[in-house]
C-alpha cells in the first residue's frame, strides 16, 4: 500500500513530545498569608505523579522553610499518597512568588486527583538580595525547547551555586512545566552564559526567568522573544474502548478508539492538517495505518482514530500531523509502549 510505504519512511524518527495535564486539581488554598495558586498534575513517563505550581508570599517581609503537602487522591477522593516538599526557591521575598514541583513516590494508576495546602513557613531575618540580572535571548520551540541567555552579578561577592529556572505558564497562569540551567558561580560584576533545553508542554503560553544561588536572588524577567517552529503539538494520547474506558487487554477484533489532543500553535486560525496513528509490532512491522484530516477553527482540536487489531501480541503506537503535502506540522507524539491484544480464548 503506497501510504504505508511512505509512512514508513517518513516516520523513521521518534522525537517525544511531553504528556500533558491529566489530573483535575482542586482551588486555591491559603495558609494566613501564604497562598498555593491553582495547581497543574500530569503522569509521567515512569507512571508517577507530578504537581506543578507557586507559592506566593502576601506578606512584606520574606519567608523561608515553605512546606507544600501533597494528597494524592482516588475517583472517590480518597488518599493514596501524602507527600512533602519544597518550593524550588530557597527564599521567597516579601510580596514574592516562588514555583516547585512534586512528584508522588510510586507509579499509581488509581490516582486521579490532587490536593495541595501549606504545612508550614517561617519567616526570614534577611532576604537574598536580587543584584543577579538576567537577560533571555531567543527562545525556540520545536522538538526541544531550547533557551540561551546571560546572567550578570551586581553584587560585591561571588554568586555560588546559581541556578537560573525556565517556568512556563499556561492561559491560566498555572505552571506547566519547569526546567533549569546547570548551577554556575559567578564572580562580583561579571556576566555568564546559560543555556536551557528541555522538553515543551504543548500548554505553555508564556515563560519567565528566575534565578537564586547561595547568597543571591533575581527578579523575575519575562521571556519575550519566542518562536515555535513546527505550529502544532500532539498531547494527551489515549488509548480506549469506543466509551472512552482504557483498557488493560485489548481483545482480538474490538474497535479501539485512538485520541489525541492537537494544538495549534502558529498564526493561521485555519491551518489544515491530518492526524496519522500508526501501529507496530515490537519488531517494527506496520500493522496498522489509520488517518483524520481536519482544519483547525481554535486553538485546539481532538482528534480520534478507530483501530480494530485482527493479531494477538503486544504493540507500540506512535502518532503525527502532517499537512496535506506530507510536511510535518507537529513534532511525533509521545510513543504508546506495550499495548496488549489477546484473543479470548488465551
């Protein structure tokens, strides 16, 4: 068949794009002056759980020591998990903001919510002084998300230990996804180079610059000069039943319903595309070819693709967005690893 040949080929390469929000989280909370914003949860690849968020500091005066507690929760509300952590900045400064990240300790599928409040902050006898400047330069979005920039230190000591964080915001303003720079010292009045590469979230809209080291702080700086070369991303690949239940075997014959949450980040509203899922076994031969072309109105589209698999045997199913002259529009989706069929008589 001409299309699987050419698919074949031209699906050679497998860049992962990064699973998105799956988890629904639950308001705001506040601890007397201290506030947990909304907070974003996804799985990771290893099946654990992650929570992304800010602390922010309504009091005029800087606190350290902040505890987040995490409640990881069934569909019946129910804890499976409590776990403790830190926000990533040390101190956070009077009427200052600061991210962090927590990840459950074991793969749990059974969770399905999360509950965030403050365990506990004490306040600071001295802020670090925000003398490290940072100034982004071009931050480009493809495959990887890749950011270089200079980091420059006003201060009259050396700046041990600088770790400059990558937050990106969605349109809500949570935080989706934060990466750093490997940590550096820099001298008193000397300027560094960085570089940040990491995975995108398909979420993201906006993206912003921090850093702190042993003795010092910068002010946050916004990320303004940003270019995402392919204009769409693939997300939250779901493998179901045409009800939309997952399932653990999939039997020999029944329908399976492939979906895929595509969003269009470029500047044409109306960009056409096809959404391919393509399914192989794990010596790599094509068993199946399933397409859906579509024109994007908004900023996002879901997308679905019915398989009906005839062979028993475990399978990877791999997903991309093409335009209509089979030029990519979207980085290859996160690869679906080891789906089970089963005839029912094994």
């Amino acid at each position: 068949m001409k299309i699987a040949s050419t698919l074949v080929l031209l699906l050679a390469f497998s860049l992962l794009s990064s699973n998105l929000v799956w988890a629904q989280t639950l308001p705001s909370n506040t601890s007397l002056t201290v506030e947990i914003l909304p907070a974003y949860s996804y799985r990771a690849d290893d099946g654990t759980t992650v929570v992304l968020g800010e602390v922010v500091n309504h009091n005029n005066f800087p606190i350290t020591g902040v505890t987040i507690g995490i409640s990881f929760l069934d569909q019946n509300s129910n804890t499976l998990e409590y776990k403790t952590g830190s926000t990533l900045l040390k101190v956070i400064p009077g009427n200052g903001k600061a991210p962090f990240s927590i990840s459950s300790t074991k793969s749990d599928p059974a969770i399905e919510n999360v509950q965030t409040k403050i365990a506990g902050f004490t306040s600071s006898s001295s802020s670090k002084q925000q003398v490290l400047s940072i100034v982004p330069g071009h931050l480009q979005i493809a495959s990887q998300l890749s950011l270089s920039g200079t980091i420059k230190n006003t201060g009259t000591l050396i700046s041990s230990g600088t770790t400059i964080y990558l937050i990106s915001y969605d349109a809500f303003q949570r935080v989706v996804s934060v990466s750093n720079a490997e940590p550096l010292d820099v001298g008193p009045g000397t300027t560094s180079s960085f570089s940040i590469t990491s995975t995108p979230n398909s979420h993201a809209k906006s993206y912003k610059l921090v850093a702190e080291s042993d003795n010092y702080q910068s002010i946050i700086t916004d990320v303004t000069d940003v270019t995402a070369t392919l204009p769409v991303m693939i997300s939250g690949t779901l493998v179901t039943d045409l009800q939309g239940n997952k399932y653990s075997t999939i039997p020999v014959g029944a329908p399976v319903k492939i979906a895929s949450e595509l969003r269009n980040l470029g500047s044409q509203t109306t960009q056409a595309y096809v959404y391919y899922v393509q399914v192989k076994n794990f010596e790599g031969q094509v068993q199946f070819i399933g397409k859906y072309s579509g024109v994007f109105i908004g900023e996002s589209d879901n997308v679905t693709v019915t398989w009906n698999p005839t062979i028993d045997g475990p399978y990877f199913i791999e997903t991309y967005v093409w335009d209509s002259d089979n030029i990519p529009l979207a980085p290859p989706g996160s690869i679906i690893n080891v789906v089970l069929v089963k005839s029912q008589q094994s």
